[in-house]
C-alpha cells in the first residue's frame, strides 16, 4: 500500500522532488551563465583591480552556486535526505553571500558610473551624444537593479517557502515508499 503525505507540495502547488529539482537546475543554469558572464566582462575590463573586483566575487558566488546546485540535483535524484538537507542550509549561506557581493557590485557600479558616461562619450561635444551615453547608463542603473533585486527575492521567496521538516519528510517517503504502508504525520 502505498504512503500517503498529508502535503508533499513544495512552494504552495509543485511536487516537492520536482521543486527541488528545478531548484536546482535553474541554480546550475543561472549560476552558471552568470559566472561566465562575468568572467567574460572581467576579461573585458581594463584598469586596475578595484575595478575588477565586484566582477570577482560575483564570479566566485555564482560559480559555487552553480555547484552547490549539483549538490541538490544529486539529493533530489538519488532522494538524499542528507543532501537535501545540507543543500538548503548552503542555499540559505548563499543568499547572504548573494545580498553582500551584489550590493558591492552596485556600489561600484554607481561610482564608476562618471567613468562610464566620459568612456561612452569618448571626447565628443555633440549634446546629444552626451545625453544619450547619461541616459544609457541611467537606464544601465535601472535594469541591474531591477535584475539583483528580482534574484534576491526570489532566492529569499524560496528560502520561506522552504518547509525543511515537510519537505525532508516528504522526501522520505518517497524513498521509502515500498517500504511504509502508514500515514506519515505533518
């Protein structure tokens, strides 16, 4: 007979292995792109390493992102409470991490932001092109804090909605499944 769980939902209506698994896998995916992205960019800039180095963290952070993700996939797959567990308590570190390293990466953005707009205008006194390099990086400013702001919540909605005790016990079951047949309280 097989074991009924009051609730093995994860994130109000997702199957709790399938939310751990898309956990996961978007964490693989975007850690990824966003660690190569910055390696890209760090290669790009020139200067000194004050001006590389918001593009350093990043790449560290979201590069352990991508492989602590690895971490969750195998938990999930192989319905590892161990790892499941130990992949939440890291998610948790990580948004910290996440909050810190992107509020410098902000912070320097602003700053340099006066170096941005004289490298964009590049010695031109056409109005226009001034005008158009400031609103190019005061639309820069907008767009990477709509995207920072848009990952930390969403990192923060996952860590609540995270009910490690149900989502553990859920993840039991379904390991054990051939092995209960009694309904596991919540």
């Amino acid at each position: 007979m097989p074991v009924r769980v009051k609730s093995n939902k994860f994130c109000c209506c997702i199957p709790v292995r399938l939310g751990v698994l898309i956990i996961g896998i978007l964490g693989v995916a975007c850690g990824g792109v966003i660690a190569v992205a910055g390696i890209i960019q760090y290669q790009r800039i020139g200067g000194d390493i004050k001006n590389k180095l918001a593009y350093a963290i990043q790449i560290l952070v979201y590069g352990l992102y991508a492989l602590i993700s690895i971490l969750g996939l195998v938990g999930a797959f192989g319905k590892k409470r161990r790892l499941i567990q130990m992949f939440h308590a890291i998610l948790v570190i990580h948004v910290l991490f996440s909050i810190a390293s992107g509020s410098f990466a902000l912070y320097r953005f602003f700053l340099d932001a006066p170096d941005t707009v004289n490298s964009c205008v590049n010695g031109s006194k056409d109005d226009d092109v001034v005008a158009a390099c400031k609103k190019g990086v005061d639309v820069l400013k907008g767009v990477l804090i709509g995207i920072f702001v848009f990952v930390w919540i969403m990192e923060i909605f996952i860590q609540i909605n995270w009910r490690t005790k149900r989502t553990l016990k859920c993840i039991d079951a379904l390991a054990t499944s051939h092995n209960l047949s009694e309904r596991i309280p919540l």
